[in-house]
C-alpha cells in the first residue's frame, strides 16, 4: 500500500473536483473555509483516501499527478499548461538517455515533465538567467520527484551563447527564441531536435527566419494545440462553455546535412512521386 508521507506535496479534493494544495508537516494544520484537520490525520494514510475535516466536510487526499502539481504550485515565471507539456515531450521526442537542453528554468514545469522522459541514464541541462525563478525552480522539482542527480542548472543567459556540445534535443522557452539559434546550430548533434515555445506569431516569424538562416534546420513546423472538454451527465452531453485555448505555438526544427538545409538542387525534386511508396 502507497502511504502519504511528510514532506510530500499532496492534493485535497472536494466533490466539485476543485484541488487545495498543501505540504505534509508532522504539527501543522490544515485549515479551509473555517474547517481544519491535522497533518497528523493524513501522513500514513493510503494514497487516494477520503478524510473528514472539522466540521464534517469530505475530501479526497492525493498525490497530484503531474499536470495537477503543475497548476498548483508556487511559481516565480508563468508556467507552460500541461496540454503542452505532452505535445513538447511527444513531439520533440524526449527519449530515455537523451541529453536534453532547456531555457528558461522558469518555475520548473518543463523541467519536471523532461526529467520523467529522459529516465536516470538522461541528463537535463538548464539555464535560467534569474537566480530567484531558479531558486523557485529547484524546490518545485525536488518538492515533487525529489533530489535530481542528472539535472544539471545554471545562472546563465542563454543569448550569450550554449557551453553543451552533442545535445540531443534542445528546447526554449524564451521571449526571443531567435537570438539562441545561431547557439543551438553548434550545440545540437546533427540529427536533433529544436523546439521553441512562444505566445505570438511575430516571435514564430522571427524565429523560423532565424531557423532558414542558419542553414542547418529543416522539417521546421509550427502549430499551436487546443483541449476542449466534454460535459457528460446522462443524455445531456455537450462541450463544455470553456476551453483552455490559445496559450503558445510551438515551433519544431531538425538538424541536417547544411546542402539539405539549404535546399541543394535534387533531380529527384522534378519527378513525381507517391507519398506512400516505399
């Protein structure tokens, strides 16, 4: 049986599904709505418990997963939603092993989702300009998957250049993407991957530009993703009146052979062809 234990961050949940965070402390109380309950009550108890407060309320008490952990935890920069997180560790194809570069550090969201992805035989290199996002970084990652021997992060201004060489994949989120470019066509191990997170279509532009420059990148592409959820109760099916809608456009690139990248003349490029022949 998994037991919540002290330290740990958990999550109480009432029936409306709304989430209330809090750090397991042996001593401390709880407290909501004039309602209280012990720490006491909820350390050794089973993962997915239900608890009573005070005055009878009732709630669920759980570990988050990783996207609850994510909405609800302190946060020094704005954090990328968690229906991002899985297309950036899908899309850029995160791997276990893989030697991944991140920029900004921000609050950690990002990072957390690369370390589960990457595994122990992986290594997350981080740089993050501001000393007090990375300070609120590093407690929200070893809050939640506790000490990370392969992370490795550093006070550093990525426009000011990349130490890492031979990376795997490389990944920004940052105002201007397009500025680290030149940085990321020495850093990547041809081959990799390149992705950039950014909330409006004139950094896209800038950056894909940037991308086309350099004349390493190709398969570059943008899109943006959209969640809608559904209202199920019995025959009353619909979409529910709010969705999380725009939040940012990825951008996604691979390194290549510089004559590709540059669109070197093909004899083949004249030919017709079948998409699916093999």
């Amino acid at each position: 049986m998994t037991v919540l234990q002290e330290g740990e961050r958990i999550h109480l949940v009432d029936r409306k599904n709304r989430q209330y965070a809090l750090t397991l402390k042996a001593g401390d109380v709880f407290q909501l709505s004039g309602e209280t309950i012990a720490h006491d009550l909820l350390i050794g108890k089973p993962d997915g418990m239900l608890v009573t407060l005070s005055r009878g309320r009732r709630l669920l008490a759980l570990r988050p997963t990783l996207s609850e952990y994510v909405l609800k935890m302190p946060r020094g920069a704005q954090v990328i939603y968690p229906k991002d997180l899985g297309v950036i560790v899908q899309w850029a194809d995160i791997y276990p092993g893989a030697r991944v570069f991140e920029a900004g550090t921000g609050s950690g969201a990002l990072t957390m989702a690369l370390l589960r992805a990457v595994g122990d035989r992986g290594h997350i290199f981080s740089y993050e300009a501001r000393e007090d996002f990375a300070q609120t970084a590093m407690k929200n990652i070893e809050r939640y998957l506790g000490p990370s021997r392969n992370l490795t992060v550093r006070q550093k201004d990525v426009y000011e250049g990349i130490e890492e060489r031979e990376l795997d994949r490389l990944i920004l989120d940052l105002p201007e993407p397009w500025r680290v470019v030149p940085h990321a066509s020495t850093a990547l191990r041809s081959g990799g991957i390149y992705l950039s997170y950014v909330p409006t279509i004139p950094q896209v532009m800038q950056t894909v530009e940037a991308l086309n420059r350099v004349a390493v990148f190709s398969m570059i592409q943008t899109f943006e993703t959209l969640l809608r959820t559904w209202n199920i109760e019995g025959r009353s099916v619909r979409p529910d009146h709010r969705m999380v809608a725009h939040s940012g456009f990825l951008t996604f690139a691979r390194k290549v052979d510089a004559g590709f990248a540059s669109g070197g003349t093909d004899l083949e490029d004249s030919a017709p062809h079948d998409e699916d022949e093999p």
